[in-house]
C-alpha cells in the first residue's frame, strides 16, 4: 500500500507531535494492520505504541493462514535467536531484543507492519479490550515464574490492568485467596467487581516497571530468617497464544479495564488523563 498516514512520533523526552509519515511497506512474510492501540509513555525518536490491535488490509506473497478483514493481535517482541541467552533457550534475556512501540515503530500509526509468525486472530474480544492481550501475556509470564503451589495465599501491591488479570489467572490455576492491595479509588473499584478485593494476607509478589534510580530497602535479616524468595518478571516470550485463549475465550474477564477512548489527535489529552490517576487502561483510536 502507497501513501501517508497520521502517526505520533516522539523527537525528544515528553516532546510529540502528529505527522504525516510513508505508510510502513511489507515484504512477503509481512502483513498490514489498521486499528486500535493501548496508551504509552514513550522518550525514543519514534512511533510508540505495543499492544496494537487492528484489522489487516494488506498481506505479503507467503502469508498463510490469514485473510484480509481478519483481526489480529501482534507478539511484538523481536529476539535475533543467535545471541548466549537465545541460545540456550532464555530468548526474554536476548543481548539483541527489540520491540515494536519500545525500540522500533509501533501502533500510535493508521497503520503497522508485522511478521505473520507475530500475528494472532481475535474472535469475540472488542478492539479496545485487545490491547490488553499484551499485558496478559506479560501476567502469564509472571505466573510461570511464580509457579504458585496449589492452595497458595497471594498478595498483590498493585490494581492496574497486570495486577487485575494476574489475580484472575492465579485464581484459576490454583491460589485459595488472591488479595489485592492498592490505593482507594477507579482501581479499587474495579478489582473488588472482579471479586480480587479481599482481607489481607498470603503470599507477597511484586510486579512492575520503575525508573532505574528507584530504589527499595529489604533487611537481609528478614529475607533470611522467613525463606523470602525474590522473582523478577520482565515482559514475555511465547506468551501470547495462552493470552489470547484466557481473555478470548472470557476465562479472563476484561471488561471495563478500558475506561477511556481518545483520538491520535488527543493524545496529550489521553496523557493528562492517565496522569491524572483516574483511569485505569486508555485506548488511542488513530
């Protein structure tokens, strides 16, 4: 496909603007989606959005299995599978990974590219409540690290969409209490509606992205004498097919976890929304 289309590109820390920008061309493992995406917050000199969902309206010679009009969801982590880490089968921990939105052009666009092997169709999930597909996947990466024995009490700090589906999915495989603690107000409200608001107690886990000078201060003492296990959980690899399962099939209940819309051309509207803490997941319609 030939033209322009509107996207939103970072030049500088806090710095966007809408331009007008050649439409992403495909080669023949490739396809081209139109569609939906999840709010970021982005420094790099580039298109961010990661959890894009859209409707394809081009496809390269060897495409299979796909036809235009579907909609799809994309993986968009990209690992190079030659690096130590791919090698020996830690391709999260790739020397070389990249990722649409993140290091690469991503959804904020009328259009994106993708590799076909990338792709996943989607049924019965609504645009808007796609784009929370890639934090799930990020949720079940983190439950395959927890491993949570059968009958197991969770704490979770946190009430944002991750946090949500991750009390659903440790319900489903196997915790007795999922306990949610976070501040009162739209996130509270929304866990207790999905019966992930309870007394306090269980097992603690911590999952979140913070600004590398953030700091936290544990006695080695106390992770000592009670046996504390610490995890790190960062993003996800070959997640996504399980993702799609949960919340197409509504074993994952996500309705509501959008609670705004806005237009690529109110994006800054989109921000000062999210920044003011009274929403819980924001979709960008470009």
């Amino acid at each position: 496909m030939k033209g322009t289309m509107k996207a939103l590109w970072y030049s500088a820390p806090r710095t966007f603007e809408i331009r007008e920008v050649p439409i992403p061309q495909i080669n023949d493992d490739e396809v081209l989606l139109k569609g939906v995406c999840g709010t970021d917050g982005h420094i790099d000199e580039l298109i961010p959005g990661h959890e894009a969902i859209g409707v394809i309206v081009e496809m390269g010679e060897n495409v299979k299995g796909f036809s235009l009009g579907d909609r799809c969801v994309a993986d968009v982590g990209i690992t190079c599978e030659t690096c130590f880490y791919c090698r020996r089968g830690q391709s999260l921990l790739c020397e070389n990974f990249q990722a649409c939105g993140v290091t690469q052009d991503g959804g904020f666009a009328e259009y994106i590219k993708y590799q076909q092997k990338k792709l996943y169709k989607i049924q019965n999930l609504t645009d808007e409540e796609s784009t929370l597909l890639e934090p799930a996947a990020c949720a079940i990466h983190g439950l395959d690290k927890l491993s949570p024995p059968v009958g197991i009490d969770v704490l979770l700090l946190g009430a944002g969409p991750t946090g949500l589906i991750l009390a659903q999915l440790l319900k489903l495989n196997g915790a007795s209490r999922v306990v949610i603690a976070a501040n009162k107000g739209i996130k509270m409200d929304i866990a207790k509606k999905l019966n992930a608001a309870d007394e306090r107690g269980g097992t603690l886990m911590i999952y979140g992205v913070y600004e590398n000078k953030a700091l936290v201060h544990w006695p080695p003492s106390k992770i000592f004498g009670d046996e504390i296990k610490i995890i790190g959980s960062f993003s996800q690899t070959f997640c996504f097919p399980r993702a799609v399962a949960y919340l197409d099939s509504g074993k994952i209940n996500v309705k509501g976890m959008v609670t705004d819309i806005f237009k690529l051309e109110d994006y800054q509207a989109a921000l000062d929304k999210m920044n003011s803490r009274t929403a819980l997941k924001i979709a960008i319609k470009p």
